[in-house]
C-alpha cells in the first residue's frame, strides 16, 4: 500500500517494531557520486517508520557489502536481521530500496518465506508490504528479480571491459608495484603507466639478484633491515596477530629497521587495542578490516620472500599485461627489465622449485657442496654432517641387505679449497670463454627448443599412460617406454636448465684468477652454490685406506658442458607430433 494519503495505514502500524535496514556495496570512484550512504538510508529509514507510527528498535547495517550472487563476504547484520525476524523480535523492517535488502532471488525467497511465517511487514520506497498478499508478493518478486538483473548487466559490462582492456594493453586494477598511472589533470582520463622512481628499482634489484642466485630470504632481510618500504596496501591478519604479540627485546626486532622498530615502539594504543580486541574474541581478519576503514599506519608491513619470488617471475616487469594468466599485450608499459633478464630469474626459481638444479634449500644450506657433491658409488647427493667436531661431507645412503653403504666422507675443510681452485680453473680458460660467447637472443632460443622438446617427450609419455590406463599396453610395454623416454625427458630438462647460466658467471668470462676469487669474495653462500651446480659436477669416492692420500684422488671435478646437448645413450631424435 502507498503511504500518502492513507490516514488508517498509520493508526493500523501505530506502536509496531520496525527495523531498519541499511546496506552499501564496495565501489570504486567517487563515492559522493554513488548511491546514497549508511547515514542517509537510516535518516531517511527513521522518517518513515515516524510516518508509519512504528518504534524503532533496532537498526542493522551492512557496510561494505555486496548483496548479489557474487558476493564474496557475508552480511553480518543482515543475518542478525533474519534472527530477530524469526525471534518474533520485529513486526515490519524498513529499507530505503528493494536493492538494499536483497539483489539475489535466493535470499529474496529466504526473506520473504521468514517473513510470511513471523507476520512481518516490509516497507521500501514510501509503500509498505504484506508478503502473505498475493498481489504484494508479486510486486516484491518482481523488484527482487529486477534487482538481480541490475547486477548481472553491469558484471557483463564490467567483464567486456576487462576483455577489452586485455586485449588493447590497457591496465586493471592497482597499478603494479614499480609502476604508477599517470592520468589527464582535467579530465581525469588514463593516459599512460610509467615506472615508478622509487620502487622501480627495488624491482629490478629483486629480479637481477635471484637471476644471480641470491636466496629471497636473503633478499628479505636485505629490504627489511634497509628500511625498505614494503609493497603491503592493507593490513592482514597476520600483521594484526603480529602486532597484539608484540613487545620489546623480541628476536624478530633485530631484523627490521630501527625506524620500524621506533614506529611500533610509539603505536602503545594501537597496540593495547590490537591484544584487546582479539582477548575478546574478535578475528585478527575482523580488526584489519576495521584498521583499513580507519586507514591505520602499516607498522607491520613487511617484505617477505613469497612476494620477492611472485616480483622475480612476473611477466608484467617485461612489459607485458596478463588476463587470465595469459600474455594479452606486450609493450603495454615500459620494461623494468630485459626478456633475457626476466627468463634468467624464472629458470632459477623454476629449478628451485623442482629441485633439480642449483641450490635444493637456498639460503639454508651451511656448507658450499651440500647436496650438489654426488656420491660416487650410489650416485646420491652427498649432505653435511660433523665428525670430531670437524664438519664433513658425507654419503649417508644405507647399503642394500648385505651390502655395505654410506660409502665416501671427506673434510669440508679439505675438499673446498680444492673444488674452489678447479672452478677458478676452468672459469679462467679460454674453453669457457667461448661457451659463453653466445648473445642473449640464441641462449633464449635454444633454452626454448629444449623445453619444447621435453614438453613433446612428456605429452607422449601421458599418451603411453592412457593407453596403459585402459589396459592396451601391458605393464611391461609401459616399463619400457619408460626406459625409453624418462632419461630422454631429463637430458632435455637439464639442457634447458644449463641455459640459465647466472649473470655472474657470464661477466667473469675471460678474467684471470686473481679476479676470479676477489669476486668471489663478494658473492653470497647462495650465489656460489648455484654457480657450483651450475658449472660443476663435483664427486665424492671412498678414500680407501691409505693414510692422508692427496685430495684429487677421492674428489673428481668435471667442468659441465654448456649450450651443448647431450646425447643421451640408445635414444633417437624425437618425431613431431603427427
């Protein structure tokens, strides 16, 4: 019924229990252009229900919160309203707009079925709702499935956009960190996106150090004790936690810059509040909300390696725009770093990941050859241990039943040096020179042929499985494609992992010796491993018996052969997919 010119309609609602109800979506732009507030709605809510003759007895607002079928947070308050319903707490509730309370047929149904069965009146846009009228129910159902529809034609625009910014290069969402928009002054409009002059760099450092071999951990602590401002936009859960645990003389202190340190020092409320709220119950995700509405100082911010590995890896720093993972658009904004540069740094966190080249652990290992030394007898990685106090190399792989295992061990302190003066060795002769004489476009180029060719060898392999899988090849047909294609798969995968070369190396082409270990001098425990491995096959053979025998007889040193593919034994070229 319309509320104007009814005087019977007040004295019928006179003395009822109204709720107020109040919603606002998250949107971007400027908000005094969208929609009306909280605020509003409930001013305008309160005049109603003193039209009306209703008491106000309780008022619910979902602030940030969408109200479709793709809302990704739930409404608090609009739940708590649906329990006052069914309580028999309320006898009408009032909304600004059918909108505000529901844009999803689902929970329309959910409200209007609470409400029939609590007798509960709905009022929105100056008329009031009885949802056991037929004719009502079917006003409400038809706004409830307008509203609905609303939603879906502004995500489809919202996606045609996206798909367009895609393919055209043009930016979505926040601007990258190393990069910042720059938009027209008058109208507001984008015009271009430019590298940013302070972050800019900070990227590039992360994405030239891991492609040398620098551990994220160490590039963590790096930024984090130099002060460093971190690429966090908001405050998470774990900061909150962070910050309620806080307090003086904690180890953790140590690794953060003294002004970051001072920050948190002088943040004594915050602090309190941070331990109090969450005493009392509340989720350390319910305060960092409440600290991004507040815009609280980022104290906690820190850098940590998983972001340092994202930076190192992330196509959008070669210029590159991305949808749905994908290249859409290259040269959509200026470079930060070089292709080559950028496949340097995947193929060493690619190779970490897989454990198969480089440093296993990095940043962890305490000793140069741990797990890079191979055990000559078991052809197992050697690890490090102490014996006597004196750490060691050693084979730690048992012996079958009957055979006698751990096979070779050696003293750190005697098999470094030597391994040491070998690499120098053979970065100083000419033979390396000329192995890394290649441009950047042609180590590219053969990187990608072993890759591809790896990838071919596996989608054969999983064509072999199917056929196993429905029983048309038998268990020894598939052992025997085995044989045949795995060893084919890791010559090709090691072919293509001995491309990234770190940057390093290719720079102490040519120098003497003497340049060779003072630039050793200032490479990290990670870096060096990973030229080790890189460079090196280093094994590890029972010394035998005899007394102080010379080092060169239980360790072997064989210079890798780079850019050169190895033919693996009893394997044939492999044929293109038909």
């Amino acid at each position: 019924m319309n509320l104007s010119g009814v005087r019977n309609l007040r004295e019928s609602l006179a003395g009822l229990r109204a709720g107020l109800y109040a919603r606002k979506s998250a949107y971007q732009g400027n908000k005094k252009s969208k929609g009306r507030s909280v605020k509003e709605q409930l001013d305008i809510g309160r005049a109603t229900s003193d039209d009306l003759g209703t008491t106000v007895v309780e008022e619910f607002v979902d602030d940030d919160r969408s109200a479709s079928s793709y809302r990704t947070r739930e409404r608090e308050d609009f739940e708590r309203m649906i329990e006052w319903i069914e309580a028999g707490r309320l006898d009408i509730v009032i909304a600004w707009a059918s909108t505000r309370l529901q844009r999803d047929l689902a929970v329309y149904a959910r409200l209007r079925d609470a409400c029939i069965r609590n007798g509960v009146l709905w009022c929105y846009g100056g008329k009031v709702y009885d949802l056991s009228n037929k004719d009502d129910k079917f006003r409400t159902g038809l706004d409830a499935l307008i509203g609905e529809r609303e939603v879906d034609e502004l995500r489809d625009n919202l996606m045609r956009t996206l798909r367009a910014n895609a393919i055209n290069g043009r930016p979505h969402a926040q601007a990258a960190y190393g990069y910042r928009r720059v938009y027209d002054e008058r109208t507001g409009l984008y015009i271009c996106t430019v590298k940013d002059e302070t972050e800019a760099p900070v990227v590039r450092e992360i994405i030239l150090g891991v492609g040398a071999g620098k551990a994220s951990a160490s590039l963590e602590r790096q930024f984090n004790t130099g002060g460093v401002t971190p690429p966090t936009r908001y405050w998470t859960k774990g900061q909150v936690t962070r910050l309620a645990e806080w307090r003086p003389g904690l180890r953790d202190n140590e690794t953060i810059h003294p002004s970051w340190l001072a920050r948190i020092e002088d943040a004594v409320d915050l602090r309190q509040e941070a331990r109090d709220r969450l005493d009392a119950g509340e989720t350390p995700v319910d305060v960092a909300r409440d600290f991004n509405e507040r815009v609280e100082p980022l104290i906690m911010a820190r850098w940590i390696s998983a972001t340092i590995t994202a930076y190192a890896t992330d196509v959008r720093y070669i210029g590159s725009r991305t949808h749905h993972g994908k290249v859409t658009h290259e040269d959509a904004w200026p470079a930060i770093v070089s292709l080559a540069e950028h496949v340097q740094a995947v193929s060493v966190v690619k190779a970490r990941k897989e454990k198969r080249s480089f440093n296993m652990r990095p940043g962890r290992a305490t000793h140069w050859l741990s797990a890079i030394m191979i055990c000559d007898i078991c052809e197992i990685r050697v690890n490090s241990d102490r014996q006597h106090g004196l750490p060691r190399y050693s084979c730690a792989e048992p012996g079958p039943e009957g055979v006698k295992g751990y096979h070779a061990s050696a003293q750190v302190s005697i098999v470094d040096p030597y391994v040491q003066d070998r690499l120098f060795a053979w970065l100083a002769s000419p033979d390396f020179a000329r192995a890394y004489a290649k441009g950047d476009k042609e180590v590219l180029q053969a990187m990608e042929e072993a890759e591809a060719e790896a990838k071919l060898l596996q989608e054969q392999l999983n064509e072999f499985y199917t056929e196993a899988g429905a029983g048309r090849l038998s268990a020894q047909g598939l052992a025997a494609v085995e044989a045949d294609i795995l060893p084919r798969i890791e010559a090709a995968q090691k072919r293509a992992q001995s491309m990234a070369i770190p940057p390093a190396v290719k720079d102490l082409a040519g120098a003497t010796v003497d340049e060779i270990s003072e630039a050793w001098k200032h490479l990290d425990l990670s870096q060096k491993r990973m030229i080790a491995e890189a460079l090196i096959e280093v094994r590890l053979k029972p010394q035998g018996r005899q007394r102080d025998p010379a080092v060169q007889t239980f360790v072997a040193v064989i210079p890798k052969v780079h850019l050169r593919p190895k033919k693996v034994p009893g394997t044939a070229p492999v044929a293109p997919a038909a």
